[in-house]
C-alpha cells in the first residue's frame, strides 16, 4: 500500500558517488577531501573543553601525526609525521567544578551498603585506637592508616566504625574476630594481631606494623658506685697482675743487680727499684736500663703482655662506661618457664592463651593488667611482694610503655614475630 511505483527513480548513483569523491572544499571541521579509496584525506578533530557553555580548544587529533597535540595538523602536514608519545601533549584542562584536578568519575553511590566495621575501644595504650569520650568517634595510629590506605582507593567505601568494648577495660580481641567471623561485623580493623588461629576463620590485610611477644622486666644497674674503673678486670685478675708485676720487677732485679749501677744501692733502696721498675713498665715509663741480654728478654715479652692487659682495660672501661647499663636477669622465655612466680600479660590480649597453649605456662601463674600504671607497679612489687616477675606483651604497646617508664626494660628478643 506504499505505491511505490510513484516515486520517480534516480539510476545516476555511480555519478553522484563520483562528483562525492571529487569534493575539495574546507568546511566548518576542516579540509574535506578523499583518497582514491574513498577515505578522508587527512582527518583531524579539535579537542575541546567545553566549560558551562562556553569552550576552548585545548588541543587536535590527525590521523597524520596519530598523535594529540596542542600543533594544529595543518601545521604537521609539512613536517614528516612523528608518532613519538613524547611529543603527545593537550592544553590543561578545566574539569566541572572549574578545577585542574582529574575527577576520579565516581560519586558516592546512595543506596551503597555501609560496611560495619568493628574498632576495639581500648582503655590503655589508647594512642593505637580508640572512641574518643568527648565526640564519640574512633581515632588513634590505626585509625589513621585505614582512612590513608582508604584515600588510595580509586572508588569510594562506604563505611562506619562500630567500637567494641566498653572502654572501661581492653576488649577481648578474640572475641572482636568472632564477631567477625560470625558476619557481626562486615571488617576489623586496629591493633589485631595476625595469628594462626586466627587466620584459619577470617582473613586479613597485609600487616601495617611489625609486632611479638616480648618480656618486659625490672631491670638493675651495673655500676652502682664510683669504683667502676676497677670493673674491667675480677678480683683474681687484679691480684694475677699485680703479683707478676712484682714477680719481673724481682726476676730483672736478680739478672742485673750484678752489671747494672740502676739495680745497686742499699737493700732498702733495691727493694724500692725493685717496685718502682715493675710497677712503670705499666706506662712504659721505667727509666732503669737493662743490659744483660736475658733481663732484655724477660723486659720486652712483659712489656707485650703490659701492652695486651692495658688495650683489654681500656676496652672494657669504654664499654662499660658507654654501653647500655642496665641489665635484667631474665635473658629469655626459658627463664620465665622454668621459674614458678607469677607473670603478667595485658587484658584482651593473644599473649595470655599463647602462653597456656603454646608454652604451657600454667594459667594460675598468669596475671591481668590492664594499664601502664598497673604493668609499672607489678614490675616495681615485684613476685614476692604481689607483683609479677616480668610482663608478656606486644611490642608496640611495650615501645609505648617504655617511652614514659625506666627501670624496665626488653629482657631478650621478641620470641614471637607477627603484625598487626
Ligand atoms: N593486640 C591484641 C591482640 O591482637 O590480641
């Protein structure tokens, strides 16, 4: 019913196509001309920014350079095309918003499900994390790397912190990854530590600090008077040495008092040569000479082994003096297993099933802490006074601890290695 028949038919197709192919003319994007295979002579197309309702041209695109480019392509046409990325380069852009800087080209979507992320609310050591009481929102170290590791995210999180625990004492961080594990929580995150156990319900990120158990004991001073110049050597060595200066001050004596005018005199005045050589010799300052060639034998092997016994006094004065001076007589886990007094761990924390379960400490000797203060004065008391002999805890938190504490110190290396 289109009546088709009406319609006049136009059979010049071929000639109309040819007349197409021979168009040389500029219009509004450039030249228009064809190739012999009916391609576009040299196409190219402006860049354009189009800023409310206004634009600008920040740059072209040819087919000839194959390039964008700030050079118009009438320019190129008469330079060889250079295909170099190097040499790609538009005008800055102004994006909406009339910024230079790249939108992401995402917007927070409004119907997105907040992931429920559960924070420990910790009562001590409240740097890492924490629910500030003032605003109500969680803050602390860990805090702080989630929401930068976050902004790295190329699309938005949507989000909330849920804080667990009451705040009043360290939450158990076990029970914070059942929660977890039982979908409680979509996430965790804080000053988790990434244990065996733990890994085998839920997973976790690449560790953000490096953590282990270690012992924080009491610890005393080396040097408690100003006779630490007589440290370096025992008693006996002091003796030794002092009974062989005077035993080659003798044996010079019987080999020169015969030759030698230095070694004569009164018995009373050879007794003293006789302290005076030796006791010299010991700042290489004697003045008496030696002539026979046996007392210039005994002098020269004593005036090394002088040599040998100052240089090891020197040493061990330096080290002494400059060294670390406080000392703990806990040296490991194995002093804290074969011993029987009491040992503090910190509430919440991994430390104190690790000790009953992989050190089989006896879970009567463990005690709770729940503060620096309390680690401090359980340290101070002491195990038989009510206190503890020494305190299993992370060492971030032990970092903290020792930064406002002294007389305690890291007994031994970490005995554990994790992360948080
Ligand atoms: N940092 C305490 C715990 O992970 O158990």
């Amino acid at each position: 019913t289109l009546h088709l028949e009406a319609m006049s038919i136009f059979d010049m197709g071929n000639k109309l196509l040819e007349n197409i192919r021979k168009v040389n003319f500029t219009g509004a994007s450039g030249q228009v001309q064809f190739d012999a295979s009916g391609d576009l002579i040299h196409p190219a197309y402006d860049i354009i920014n189009i800023i409310r309702n206004g634009m600008r041209t920040v740059g072209f695109w040819s087919n000839y350079s194959g390039l964008l480019s700030t050079i118009s392509p009438e320019a190129l046409y008469s330079k060889p095309p250079n295909t170099s990325l190097a040499n790609q380069h538009l005008y800055d852009v102004i994006w909406p918003g009339e910024t230079a800087q790249r939108p992401r080209g995402w917007v927070f979507p409004s119907n997105a499900k907040e992931l429920k992320i559960g924070v420990p609310n910790r009562f001590s050591f409240k740097e890492f994390v924490t629910e500030d009481n003032g605003t109500g929102s969680i803050k602390g170290y860990c805090i702080d790397v989630f929401t930068q590791a976050l902004s790295l995210l190329p699309y938005p999180v949507s989000y909330k912190f849920i804080p667990f625990g009451s705040g009043t004492e360290n939450p158990n961080y076990d029970k914070l990854i059942h929660m977890v594990e039982s979908n409680e929580f979509d996430a965790a995150i804080g000053d988790i530590a990434i244990t065996m156990s733990r890994t085998v319900t839920i997973d976790f990120t690449q560790p953000f600090i490096e953590t282990g158990l270690v012992i924080l004991a009491p610890v005393k001073k080396h040097i408690k008077t100003s006779w630490a110049f007589l440290q370096p050597f025992t008693l006996e060595m002091w003796c030794v040495t002092g009974l062989f200066f005077l035993i080659v001050g003798v044996v010079v004596w019987v080999l020169e008092h015969r030759i030698n005018e230095d070694f004569r005199g009164p018995p009373s005045q050879q007794i003293i040569t006789i302290f005076w050589f030796s006791f010299s010799t010991l700042f290489f300052a004697h003045r008496e000479n030696t002539m026979s060639s046996s007392g210039r034998g005994v002098l020269i092997i004593w005036l090394f082994v002088v040599l040998i016994i100052v240089s090891s006094y020197t040493a061990s004065l330096t080290s002494i003096l400059t060294v670390q001076q406080l000392d703990t007589s806990i040296k490991g886990i194995d002093d804290l297993k074969s011993s029987n007094d009491p040992i503090g761990f910190q509430v919440g924390s991994f430390a104190q099933d690790y000790m009953v379960k992989e050190l089989n400490i006896s879970r009567s000797r463990l005690r709770a802490l729940s503060s620096p203060q309390e680690y401090a004065e359980a340290l101070k008391l002491g195990p038989k006074e009510g206190g503890v002999m020494a305190i299993v805890d992370e060492r971030p938190y032990v970092e903290l601890f020792l930064s406002t504490y002294c007389k305690i110190a890291v007994a031994g290396t970490d005995f554990t290695s994790r992360g948080w």
